[in-house]
C-alpha cells in the first residue's frame, strides 16, 4: 500500500485535504470544485493539475492538435503534447466556451479536450453558459447547430472549478468578517444548479492558511510523487477497462459500474445510510461510488471498502453541507 501523505483518519489541516482531492481527481478523471476564500490558493492548486496528470498518448495528441488547427490556433507548432489548460473568463459567451460562428469552430471546452477547462469564480459565469456544459460534461462531445450544418467536436474534459463560499468571499475565515446575510449566501449559491453540481465529482473546502503553514506544508508531498501515485492508479483502470470505450473511474455508469464498483456489505450499509441523511440524488450516489472506486485503486485495494466511501462523501462538501 502506498505511503498515503494525507491520512484519511485524521482531521485534514491546511491545504492537505484540497491537495488529497487533486491526487483523487487526477488518478480517476474527476471533475473538481474548489470552495474557498480569496487567496487561498484555490489558482494554485488548479494549475498544478496538468503536471500530476499521465502524458499524452499518440492518438490524444493527434485529437488535440487537430482540434487546435480546425480552431485556428495551432501557430505552426507541430504536434501538441502536453495536456491542455484553458481558463476563459467569467465574461465569456455560450458560443465562447461551446463554439459557434457562421462556420462553427470549436469553443474552449473542446480546446481543452483531453487536459483541463478550469472556471475561475464560477458563480459569477452567466446561467446559460454554465448551463451548456451539462451536455460535454455528460457526453464528451459538443454539437453546434446550424442552419445549413451541424457540426460535433469532441469534448473530454476534467472540469476544475473554483468559487467563493459567499459574495464577499469570507464565510468562515478565521480572518476576515463575513459581511454577508444567509439569503445573499444563497441567492449566490443558487446560481449553480443542482444538475450541474451532480457533474461535478469532488466538491471541497480550501481555507485560508498563514504562508508560514503553507510552506511548511509544501515539503509534505511533491507533484512528481503524487504523479507517480496517479500513475500507478491509471494503470490499474486501464488493466481493468482494457477493451471497454473508456479508461478511467470517472465514466463508470450502469451496468459497468455494478461490475467494476464491487462494495463490502458494511460498505453498502454505509452508503444508503449516508444517502438518506444527506437527501442525494441518484446521479450524486454515482458519484461516490466512483470516487471511492478511485481511493481504492491508490490504495491498491480490489473491493471498494467503509473507508473509501466515509472518504469519497467527505469531498462532496456541499452535498454535507445540506445537512446545515
């Protein structure tokens, strides 16, 4: 079993809960919300994604060059081969972020296929823009209409989201005075829909840490070792999945996901408790099971246990926080 620098049985300090989510989000694919106040470090850890994530393979390369040369923004360059990272702004349109024009051309979630779509400030993202990401999130494939045409570019992407817990940033700072009321806390909640939080996977809290904290915190775990550990997660689910049209924890639905998700009885009890208490959807029972399904594969562990589960409802922060 691996040396697990985030131990799940101790209460999480600092950063290590949120760096523990990326090591899980990376190694199955998942999508991520970061919750946070400002300068928390919700940026950081974002972009530091790609660089824990496997490289390319061939064919992927070849998907996503193409993709940047139909788009207009391959510049010359010859193969593209590390994993893409689009952050668009909170201003950008439907058409932006789907793709569009009189000839559709792919929008930034299709250039972000096969890497990250990072969504700084995501309540502050107009409705109907957050609204068309169900369809990629759901499918993997974007499809603009048109008139004469209709045209589909692929769309696979780990969607990594950070937001504020409230309009003026710190509820809950120890250092910093809320100055919001609970309605303007959830009249800014409510701008994400239930459907859309379903999409995303792992929902966690990255608090505010001194620097000193956060330095020290630094020398804890290194991206070249949680690589190795997302790696080595990889390539348990690409043995398990070899043959099937996916590869990762992330696409488990259905059947498949009855056949490759096999609980402990304890576990089941576990889940259907959690599952009352906390009202979840079915899509957000999904969710877990798949989370968990992850936490075992870097634990090296077939049979998905209590402990994965406790720990893959722990990162659904704002499904706990109904409870509230």
């Amino acid at each position: 079993m691996r040396r697990n620098v985030f131990h799940r049985n101790t209460r999480p300090k600092g950063q290590a809960h949120a760096k523990r989510a990326v090591e899980i989000a990376a190694a199955g694919g998942h999508n991520l919300l970061f919750i946070g106040p400002p300068g928390s470090g919700k940026t950081m850890l974002a972009k530091r994604i790609p660089t824990v994530l496997p490289p390319l393979g061939f064919d992927e390369a070849l998907e996503v060059t193409t993709i940047y040369s139909v788009a207009g923004r391959l510049g010359g360059a010859g193969l593209l081969t590390a994993r893409p990272f689009r952050s668009p702004h909170h201003t950008i349109s439907d058409a932006g972020l789907i793709g569009g024009g009189s000839y559709p051309r792919p929008g930034e979630v299709s250039m972000a296929h096969r890497g990250v779509l990072f969504l700084d400030e995501l309540p502050e993202f107009k409705k109907s823009v957050l609204e068309v990401l169900r369809q990629p999130l759901e499918d993997g494939r974007v499809t603009i209409a048109r008139a004469a045409m209709s045209l589909s570019y692929p769309a696979d992407v780990m969607l990594v989201a950070a937001m504020n817990p409230c309009p003026c940033g710190y509820l809950g700072d120890e250092r910093h005075a809320c100055t919001c009321g609970e309605a303007e806390v959830r009249r800014y909640r409510s701008r994400l829909s239930g459907p859309l939080l379903d999409r995303i996977d792992l929902q966690v809290e990255v608090p505010a840490v001194p620097y000193k904290e956060l330095r020290a915190e630094a020398s804890a775990v290194t991206s070249e070792a949680m690589r190795e550990r997302v790696l080595a997660a990889r390539a348990v689910q690409a043995a398990r999945y070899d043959g099937l049209p996916f590869s990762v924890n992330s696409k488990l639905s259905g059947r498949s996901l009855s056949q490759f998700c096999a609980v402990t009885g304890e576990g089941h009890a576990f889940l259907d408790g959690a599952v009352r208490r906390l009202g979840l959807s079915a899509r957000a029972h999904t969710r877990i099971l798949r989370i968990a399904r992850t936490i075992a594969d870097l634990d090296a562990t077939p049979d998905v246990r209590v402990e994965h589960l406790a720990e893959a409802v722990n990162l659904r922060n704002l499904d706990r926080q109904r409870l509230a």
